[in-house]
C-alpha cells in the first residue's frame, strides 16, 4: 500500500464484503482516494469492479466494512444520497430521458418548480464553459453521440456538487480520439481539485491519465500502486494473476477461394435512414476481416444482411458461388452455411426460458434428425444436446437447465456449439467476447481460429482493436455506412484504425 | 346554422366524458402506465355519485364520491400493476371486469329511479376543456410535469434522482381514476341522470383508443375527443336509416379504426418509451 | 447503527431466482382463496351475508345433482376456449375476445342449420368446421391487425365483442328472425340433426364434452411435441431469438389466432346446438365465457393439458353464478365482479412466488 503523508484521503473504503449468492462479489476491498487525482480501478469483467462502484453509488449495501467521507464513516443509502455527499457517477450506459432535450434530463429533481428547463441553462452554460464541457443544452439527448452524453452525465454529476467523481468503463464507447478528448476533461477536472475514479480494464488508457492504480481480481484488492511504478506488462499480470502475450494469434493462414463477395451493398436501418452507402469487399475461405468502428456505423446492419435479418435495398452479394436471394431469411442462410454469432447473445442468440437442449436446436428443430415431418424428435434433441455439450464443453447443470441461468460464458458456448457444429462456410461474429473472462474469450478466440483452419471465412464485428490486431488477417473500418479497406492487417495501427472510426484520411 | 351549432353542442356534450376520461388515461400512460380499467372506473364512479346524490339529494357530494371512488378503484390497479409489477393490461382488463361487475350488482337498488334535479352540463364541458388545458400546463411547464414524463420515458434516470418511481407512477394512476370518476359522474348527475346498467357504454374504452390517437398529448384529446362525440352524434341522428344494431357497434368499430389509422401513422412512436413495463431497480 | 439489534435472527423475504413450482400452485390456491374472501365483501355490501352465499352456492353445485351437472355444462365452453387460449397467451397474442368469436361460431352453427340444406349426418360436423373457421376468422382479423400494423390486439379482440354482440341481436331482431317465434328475438328453432345429444335429464352435450377434452390433448401434443410448437414456445419466449432462427412471427400469430378463436368458436356451436338449439341474445348465449376462460388460461400456466382442472374450477364458480342468482336474487353480474377480483389476487400474488420467507442471520 502506498502512504501518503501529504493530504487526507477525501475517501477511503475499509474491508468493503458484498456477497451475492454464490459469489463473493467485493472480498474485503480497501482504498483510498485523495483530493485532485485520477485513481484508476483496473480489473477483467467480473473482478467486481461494478458491485464496488454500485456500492459507492448507494445501489447496494456493502454486508460489511466501512466507507469513510472526510474521515467519517457514512452510510450510502441511494444514488441522490451519494451525488448530496459529493459521489457522482459517470454511468457506462447514459441513465438520460433520450426524448428530452439536455437542459429538460439536467432540471430533473433538481430544477426549479415552474419552467424548470429554461432556469437551468445558464447554470449549465456555466459550468460547461469552466470544464470546456462543449453541449448544447437544447440538443434533444438521442441526437447526441456518446461523448456528448458523457459530458451531459459529467455536468449533471458537477450541477449536484460532486468532489468525487467516477467514470465507469467511459471509453468503451469511444473512439481513441474522442477517448483522449475525455480525458482533456478528466485532466481539468483534476486541476479544479475533483477526484476522479477511472474504471477501466483498458491498460493503455490507465497509463495514460491515472496517477494511481488499484488492481482488483475475483473480488480483491491485489494491489495499489503509483502509475510511475507501472508498466503494461505489470498491470496485466496483477490483473489476470499470470503473464499475458500481447502476440498475435494468428499462425499462417491457410487462404483459399473466395467464399463471400460483396459489390455495392446498400441498406437502410431500421428507423429508414441509409445505414450501408455502397459496402464492397471479398473475403476468402480461411481468412479473418476485422470490421472496426463506433456502434450505430452500419455494422449491425452489414450482418444483418449477410445473416438474412435485414433486406439489402441494392448490390449484389455472392456467397460460396450463389448469387444471395434479397428475400433470403436467416434459415436459409444458414443453410447455405452462413452461422451468426450475435452481439447480443441473451436476446437473440438464445431463449433464456426454454431448456439448453432445445436451444442447442434452434437451428435445426425443423430437419432430421431432430424433426420427422411435422413432429419433433424428443430422444435425437437430447443426443444432439449431449454431443454438443460434452464437444464444447458447456458447464451446465442439465442439459434441461434454462439457458438464462448459465453464465455469460456459457451461453457463448451453447451459442457456438450450435452456430459452428456443422462446417460453415462463413462466420460472423459480433463482439464474441464481449463480456467474457480471458479464460472464455481465448477458448471462444481458438474455436474461430480453428474453423479458419477447416476452410470457414470469419467476419468479426468488434469494438476491441486488441481482438481485430491479434486475431484478423484483413482490417476494415465502418464508417457512416462507408468500408474504409480492407487492409492487411501489418500495414493497420489502432491510431491509423482510430483516425478512420472517426472520418480521418490516413 | 341553428341546426350546426345544436350539432356542434351535442357534439362537445357527448365528448365531454370521453376527454375527462381520456385527460386521466394521458397522465397515467405519460408515467407509464396503461390502465385498461377506465370502463370500470368510470361505472364506479357513476354509480358511487348517483347513489351519493340519490340519497343525500347533494349534487356536489356526489361529484365528490364520484371522483373519490374512481380513485379507490385506480389504487387496485396501481396496487397490483405498479407495487406488485404485475401484467399492466391485464390488471386493468380484470378491473373493468370487477368495476362493471360491483356497479351493476350494488346499482341495482338504484334502477329505475333518475334524478329530478341533474347538475347542468355546461359547467362540466368547460371545467373539461380548461383542465385539459392545465393538463398541457402541468406536463410541459413545470418540474412536476417534467419528472412524470420522464418517469414514463426512462424511470431508472428518475430513480437515480432520488424520486421514487412508485411514487410517482401510484399519483398518476389515482388521477386517472379520479378523472375516469369524473367522466362517470358528469354521465350519472348530468348527461342522463339516472342509473342504468352499462351506462358507460363502452366511452372507457374509446378514452383508451383516443389516448393513443392524439398521441398522449392534452390538447389534442380536446380535438379527438369531440370528434369521437360528434360521430356519436351523427350516428344518433341515422336512427331509423339504419338498423340501430349497426350505429351501436360503431363506437367499437371505431376504435379498431381509429387504432388501425394512428398504427398507420406510425403514432406509437409517440408512445412514452417505458409505456407498458413494470419498473424495478436495477432491470431494463 | 447505534441500537442493538432486537434479535439475532429474524425472519426476511430474499428474491428466489429458481422457484419450485410447488410454490407457484401454493400462492395461486391462496390468491384464490383470499379472492372468495374478498369477493364476501361485494355480497355483503349487496345486502346477502357472504357466508349465506358460500353455502349457498357449495350445496347448489357440489352436493346436488343438478348442480353437478350444471358444472360440467359450464366446463365445456371452459375447456375449449380456455386451452386454446393457453396456446394464445404463450405466444404472447392476448386475445381477450374469445366471447365474440363464440358468438361467431354460434352464428354459423345457426346459418348452417337453419338454411343450408345438407344431409342430416353431414350437418352437425359442417356446423363444427365452419364454427371453428368463423371463430378463427374473427380472431385472425386482430392478428393481422397485429401482424401488418402493430395494433394492439387486447384492444382490437375486446371491441370485436361489442360488435359480434350487437351482430347477433342484429340478426335475430332482423333477417334471422323466426317465423314462428311470434315477435320474440330469437330464430327459429334448429331442426333435430342440427342439435346435440346431451347426457339424459342434464344439457351436459356431451359430444362437444369430449371434443375439448380431445382438444386439450391435441394442443398439448402440439405444443410439446410439433415442429409448430417449438417455433410457437420460441417466438412467444424471444421474439428476438426467433427472427434469428428465421421463424416468422407472423405465421405463428395467425396460428394461435386460428386455434384460439376456432376453439372458441366450437364452443360457440356447442352452446347453440347442445343448449339452445336456436341462435338468441348474446347475453343467454355467452354469459361472460370468454372473459372467464382468461382465468382458466392464465391458472393453466400456458399448459392446455392443465385447463382441465382449472376450467372445472371456473365451472363451479360460473355454476355457483346461477344458483345465486335463483336463490339469492342477486343479478348475473356478481360474476363479473368475482372474475375480476380472481384475476387480480392472481397476477398480484404472482410477484410472491419470486420470494422465499427464510430465517436469516442478522448482519449486525
């Protein structure tokens, strides 16, 4: 632990427990946060940095161990309780009335009684100009970008009288160009004397504004150390408990025929607005594409229309030498040997209600074995369920167990063992790891490689540079609708990846 | 000209109980919440008013106990549909089924037996249009108005204000119950001051159906819903033209209309984003 | 923080994330419990005391022949309509308008019967088909609705009621009104092979009896065991997950609206061939059947199998509606009142399944 003798830690916690059925979420965490830093709360999804933050938020009661405000032991009792003591929270998914206009979301509760919106723009107009916390306060908030409802977030956080504020998991949103504007914000707002606690898992941004580092894994506090005394290397070692290759993955690919052409390839999103402009690219058998850039450019689109969810408005697609049918739905598709690994796997990738068997069938409950004619094969779904189970190693009660209650991890499995069992002739796959622990992101990063080995094509949607470098062979940038590449991937850099998420010419 | 504007005052009186109802539903689905009891309200309402009136021979008492009632049926529904998180349409439909079931069971005693003396009809037409008004007011000028609309569009950003959600969602409900008491009293003290069973006649459920046509906004209801009054009006008027069996369908089959037409518009975008989903901490 | 605790241990409801479906059927017994305890206080404010009508109503349906017997007829029109329902419910379609679709197949039960001239053997069977496809039909105008537009079909099945309703007094007031009837509102009385054989002494039809009880097997085998009922637990549990699956949602919307209102329908055709053998007001015809058999839908849990015992337990109470109505005077209304109140003690207790009570340490 590091001791500083120059100034009283403005927060401190000690011994904080939160237990969940099951798991010990926080095991005795301490530490402190002194006025004017940028403490960085480094850990893997699931080391319990959330539970900590709800803690400190007043959405859940620590079962035991002390926070001290100032030296004094407090009790949190709810988040306005925490923003009256000085604790703002900079949430990972904006809490903001989309529908509203930022001045209407800022005067919620805290406004005065009548014309609650028109009073509040001054004060936010002021505060916005000390931070150089550019809004608009009149924006309706669902026309903003994500940076932009951080910052309505961070001036809610300053209006209440925040000393402390925490930023939880902020640039997982963001560009690195939007990221390194944030913290141009984060540095002022230390400057002013505020606290600041970073929530990342993210090395590079930690090295890059934090001045201290606690490091929690499976619940703990391993360590707390100075970010002079840290290097990329050390803080993933604390962080996973063992030394981590930042390598590449990938061995010699073994390139063959193209499997999927795409020429001009437009499409509109749901609410009608041009999502695709004129996509092209052609990815062969064995290859991985890397398909980079902020949420809402048009990836989810691009594989909607690939896996047969989306209709194309014009361009052409041939798949394994077939020209695509616009009116192809997704079980055609995957008869044709597409398998969609969807971003959201709880929503779309499975049925939390219905057991693991019968979701392990969703793609084939139709067809033998499975299904004879009108009637479903009770004793063939459960051997298929078993096989796949046992192949991919799903951690699972029961195969009769509901999907819902495995974890995220295993889900991904079952998702997996269904989509890939067959031999695909294209992947696509939507943020796969998301969420995962290493432990699931390599097993899950392994099974796409050795597809790619089996002749499969990978399309990876993913917002993780990390993942797109180490893993793909091609890299292209969504932008707008527009594919900016691809590129090979040695002559690709996360800043020249950065600059193109953001509308840059390299 | 006469004859247009006797149309006309038809017209607004039989869609005054329409916009008092509807104005209730506005609030209540602005915080979220979709209260399919309106019918049963609104008979409860009539009836605790006309018995009121009936036995006190006090017309205001039993404007009062009118409103009242409305209210107390509300709180089963926000009892079960916001407190307990139950199914929001289907609480609602088991309380129109409860409402219309008790009023006609316990108005029985009051069949055949109207008021001399009803309340007059013009304070009811204006009161409705000046709240609807106030509605307006309430809802986009002030914090109050602000906090309940944001309560139906995102309650968790609510919720992390420190404002309960429940809270919230439980004034709501009871105002749309005391406005559906409203409605049902003006039908029992004033527009046919008598008591019948069924004297609703379905208007609960067009202020459901007008709620999603003018899209959730108060001053368009004052529009809606004397257009809803004055169809009635000329339906009243084709008797003898036409089966009545047909002009009394009408309303119902206006509704499925006026539903069908706003879906074509695409008016459900208007619908307050969390319109419909029992809140809980931590979910969304 | 300052005060000793009171006692160590204490009792406390935590949120249970798997419970046992023991529980489920232990809260639903006591919501229905405290929904006749509740449903005392209506009686009592009508002026009968509540225990007069529990008894009442016991001995003039469980301990009486006829009574009995007047159960089971009720449990007809319970069982087809509440099964299909189920099927309704599970795929998220609420349809709220079984009432009308009944009377729908009543309709085309008496236009077959009365006016279209058939072999007397074929003319029972057509009237079921053609009541089950007018039922259906009636259904399938909200799914569409649904399906193409996004209209809410709670809303659009329930209008459907009104108007089915005021179609049936239509037309025994108008072009179906019997010639021999003498000015009264009904049609003329279905020729013999256009009426059901009941159960001697009782009006227990009891072809239309086993065809729900075959109904409810069908549609369990259906949903538990058909190609069908997989894409219809999917797309009713994840609409999302379904589209993925390329299973049209559409397709399994007009089938559970052919099943549920073609169920109802059925029932329809029971009612006016089996008891009335002639199509007359909506309000002797139905008597609420629709709305009732959401309960028996909602108690059944989305298992048809299961509305066997849940419609038998609606049949009582519709049974106990008519001997109050005789013995207490009391108007038929009072089912009304006693449907909703069991609706909602049902969905509001359904939140306390979710909760175990358990004795806890306490933290201090």
């Amino acid at each position: 632990m590091i001791a500083r003798i120059m100034a009283e830690p403005l927060l401190s916690l000690q011994g904080i427990t939160k237990r969940f059925p099951g798991v010990v979420a926080n095991d005795g965490v301490s530490l402190e946060v002194y006025p004017g830093e940028v403490l960085a709360l480094l850990g893997e999804n699931g080391a319990g940095k959330s539970t900590l933050v709800s803690i400190l938020y007043g959405l859940y009661r620590p079962d035991e161990g002390e926070i001290l405000l100032e030296g004094r032991p407090v009790q949190i009792a709810s988040p306005s309780h925490a923003l009256r003591q000085g604790i703002g929270l900079v949430p990972q998914h904006p809490m903001l009335v989309g529908r509203h206009s930022v001045a209407e979301n800022l005067a919620l509760g805290i406004g005065s009684k009548l014309f609650p919106a028109q009073r509040i723009v001054p004060l936010i107009e002021k505060i916005a100009g000390a931070y150089g916390l550019n809004i608009d306060p009149q924006a309706p908030v669902h026309t903003l970008s994500p940076g932009e409802k951080q910052r309505v977030e961070i001036v809610r956080s300053l209006l209440g009288g925040a000393r402390i504020l925490i930023l939880d998991e902020p640039t997982s949103v963001l560009t690195p160009q939007e990221a390194e504007a944030l913290f141009k914000v984060m540095r002022g707002l230390r400057s002013a004397g505020k606290s600041l606690i970073f929530i990342s898992h993210k090395l590079e941004e930690v090295l890059a504004i934090s001045d201290r580092i606690t490091v929690l894994r499976r619940g703990k506090v391993v360590d707390s150390l100075l970010v002079a005394q840290a290097s990329k290397a050390r803080l993933s070692e604390l962080m996973v408990g063992r030394s981590v290759s930042f390598d590449r993955k990938r061995s010699q690919p073994k390139l063959g025929q193209p499997v999927l052409q795409v020429r001009g390839l437009k499409a509109r999103s749901s609410r009608g607005l041009e999502a695709l402009r004129g996509v092209d690219f052609t990815l062969r058998s064995g290859e991985i594409l890397g398909v980079a850039g902020v949420a809402g450019n048009g990836q989810s689109e691009l594989v909607e229309v690939l896996s047969g969810l989306r209709p194309m408005e014009s361009g052409w697609v041939e798949l394994g030498g077939k020209t695509k049918n616009i009116r192809a739905n997704p079980a055609e598709l995957f008869e044709m040997g597409v398998a969609h690994i969807p971003e959201d796997r709880i929503h779309m990738g499975t049925v939390p209600s219905m057991s693991v068997a019968e979701n392990l069938a969703l793609r084939q409950y139709n067809q033998p074995p499975l299904a004879h004619g009108w009637f479903t094969d009770a004793q063939q779904l459960e051997a298929n369920a078993k096989a796949k189970v046992q192949e991919y190693a799903v951690a699972t009660p029961s195969i009769h167990t509901p999907s819902g209650l495995l974890s995220g991890g295993n889900i991904q499995k079952v998702i997996l063992a269904r989509e890939l069992s067959g031999i695909p002739k294209l992947i696509l796959a939507v943020h796969p790891t998301y969420g995962l622990d290493i432990g699931a992101t390599e097993q899950v990063h392994q099974v796409l490689l050795d597809k790619t080995l089996q002749g499969a094509a990978v399309l990876l949607v993913s917002e993780d540079l990390e993942e797109i470098l180490s893993l793909c062979d091609q890299v292209a940038v969504l932008y707008h609708g527009e594919l900016k590449g691809p590129f090979a991937v040695e002559s690709a850099t996360r800043e020249s990846l950065g600059l193109l998420m953001t509308g840059g010419v390299v | 000209m006469n004859e247009l504007l006797s149309v006309l005052g038809q017209a607004v009186a039989f869609g005054t109980p329409i916009l008092l109802a509807a104005l209730g539903e506005v609030v209540a689905e602005r915080a979220g919440v979709v209260n399919l009891g309106v019918e049963g309200m609104m008979a409860l309402g009539a009836l605790a008013a006309f018995a009121t009136a009936q036995t006190t021979g006090n017309l205001l008492l039993g404007l009062l106990m009118g409103v009242l009632v409305g209210a107390l049926a509300a709180a089963i529904h926000a009892l079960v549909a916001v407190t307990l998180r139950a199914n929001q349409f289907v609480s609602g439909l088991a309380l129109t089924a409860l409402g219309l079931g008790v009023s006609g069971l316990l108005g029985q005693h009051f069949v055949g037996s109207p008021l001399l003396e009803p309340l007059p009809g013009a304070e009811f037409r204006i009161g409705a249009v000046l709240l609807a008004i106030g509605v307006w007011g309430v809802l986009y000028l002030t914090q109050t108005g602000l906090i309940l609309r944001s309560v139906g569009e995102n309650p968790g950003a609510v919720d992390v204000m420190g404002i309960s959600v429940v809270r919230v969602r439980w004034l709501a409900v009871l105002f749309g119950g005391a406005m559906a008491g409203l409605a049902g009293s003006y039908l029992s003290l004033s527009y046919r001051p008598a008591w019948v069973d069924g004297t609703t006649a379905g208007l609960g459920w067009i202020a459901v159906a007008l709620t999603i046509f003018v899209g959730w906004h108060p001053v368009r209801a004052i529009l809606g819903a004397f257009f809803f009054g004055l169809l009635y009006h000329l339906a009243f008027r084709l008797q003898g033209r036409v089966p009545s069996e047909f002009l009394l369908m009408l309303p119902y089959l206006l509704v499925v209309v006026v539903l069908s037409l706003a879906a074509l518009r695409r008016q459900q975008g208007a619908a307050p984003e969390a319109l419909g989903l029992p809140y809980k901490r931590g979910e969304r | 923080m300052n005060k000793p605790p009171p006692s160590l241990r204490r009792w406390v409801f935590e949120p249970d994330p798997n419970p046992p479906a023991s529980r489920l059927w232990l809260v639903s017994l006591l919501a229905i419990l405290a929904a006749f305890l509740a449903s005392g206080l209506i009686f009592w404010a009508y002026g009968v005391s509540p225990l007069t009508a529990y008894i009442t109503v016991i001995q003039g349906t469980l301990f009486d022949s006829t009574g009995l017997a007047e159960v089971l007829r009720r449990f007809i029109p319970l069982v087809l309509i509440g099964s299909g329902l189920t099927l309704a419910f599970r795929a998220q379609f609420f349809n709220i308008g079984a009432e009308g679709q009944l009377l729908m197949g009543a309709v085309a039960a008496a236009g077959i019967a009365l006016f279209v001239p058939l072999p007397a053997a074929l003319v029972l069977p057509t009237m079921f088909v053609v009541g089950f496809l007018a039922g259906g039909a009636y259904a399938l105008v909200a799914a569409v609705l649904k399906a193409r537009l996004g209209v809410n079909e709670i809303l659009t099945t329930l209008m459907f009621n009104y108007v089915a309703s005021y179609l049936v007094i239509y037309l025994i007031n108008g072009p179906w009104q019997g010639k021999t009837v003498r000015g009264f509102a009904y049609t003329d009385p279905f020729p013999p092979a256009a009426v059901l054989p009941t159960l001697p002494g009782t009006l227990v039809h009891w072809p239309t009896l086993i065809l729900g009880l075959i109904m409810t097997v069908f549609l369990q085998l259906l949903l538990s065991r058909s190609v069908l009922g997989y894409e219809l637990r999917v797309a009713g549990a994840n609409p999302t997950a379904a589209r993925y699956a390329g299973i049209s949602a559409t397709k399994v919307v007009w089938l559970v609206a052919l099943c549920s209102g073609g169920a109802a329908g059925l029932a329809g055709v029971g009612e006016a061939a089996g008891i009335h053998q002639k199509l007359l007001d909506p309000s002797q015809i139905s008597l609420g059947y629709g709305f009732t058999a959401v309960i028996v839908a909602y108690l059944a849990r989305g298992n048809p199998i299961l509305t066997i015992p849940t419609a038998l337990l609606m049949a009582i109470l519709f049974a106990g509606g008519d001997v109050m109505k005789v013995s207490l005077q009391m108007p038929f209304r009072v089912i009304d009142a006693l449907s909703g109140l069991l609706l909602l003690f049902l969905i509001g207790s359904e939140r306390l399944v979710e909760y175990r009570l358990r004795r806890k340490e306490n933290p201090q």
